[in-house]
C-alpha cells in the first residue's frame, strides 16, 4: 500500500487505514445504532476507497495535495453511512456547525480530529504536518 511514499507518509496512511475498521464500528456502538446487514463490506469498501486515496495524495509533492489526510478519513464515511441509511436508521441531531461543514455525515461518524482516531494516526498525523510545514516553508 506504501510503496512510492515516504516513510513519514507510509507510517500516515498505514495508521489511518489501520484505525478505519475499528473507528467506525466503535462510532456506531457509540450512537447505540443497530449494525445492519451489509455494514462490514461497507467498511471494507471504504478502506480500499481510504488505502487508495491517501496513496494517490500523499504521493504527491506537498505543494500539490490539494486536500488533507482528516478530509479524506472523512470523505470515506460515505460507505458506512449509506449501509445505515440503506438499514432505515434515521440521521442522528447534529449541531449546525458539523451540518454545514459535513453535510454528509448523517450519523455524526466523521472524527473531529485525528486524535479521535487513537494514538498512532495523531501522532502520525502531526508528525506529517510538521514535515509538509517544514517543506512547504523552505526558501526555494
């Protein structure tokens, strides 16, 4: 999965990859939500969608990734989020700040932070921040 990224970059997407399965069936026994049929491939589908998206952005020149890792880990929310909605259960309250900034997340999966993710995807996560931030400062 790895392979042409960085070894920064490799440690980042292998720990959110990693963290995707078990965040997200940790987010749904939190609402207290009924797992429905088909919720496992959905989340094996949006980890393939994850392991490959993140493989494509953080191949790329910092200068160049036009998103963020978190936006991404997001954005992959749509597969169990369909499986939910497709079971019948019905949008979780949101306040409207997440609403307007993730329309999307019907039942509140999308972590606020990476630290929502566990110790490794944070520290991974900063740890590749601090490198683009220092890359991305250097006089040219």
């Amino acid at each position: 999965m790895t392979s042409g990224l960085t070894p920064i970059a490799a440690e980042l997407a292998s720990a959110l990859v990693t963290a995707y399965a078990p965040y997200v069936r940790g987010r749904v026994a939190c609402l207290g939500l009924e797992v429905p049929p088909g919720l496992d491939d959905a989340i094996q589908e949006g980890r393939l969608w994850l392991e490959t998206a993140l493989r494509d952005l953080l191949g790329r020149p910092f200068a160049s990734q036009d998103r963020g890792p978190l936006e991404l880990f997001q954005e992959a929310l749509r597969f169990p989020t369909a499986a939910l909605e497709q079971a019948g259960h019905q949008p979780v309250p949101r306040d409207e700040l997440v609403t307007n900034a993730l329309p999307g997340d019907l039942f509140d999966l999308a972590p606020a932070s990476s630290n929502d993710l566990g110790e490794a995807a944070w520290t991974a996560h900063l740890t590749w921040g601090a490198s683009k931030a220092a890359a991305m400062t250097k006089p040219v």
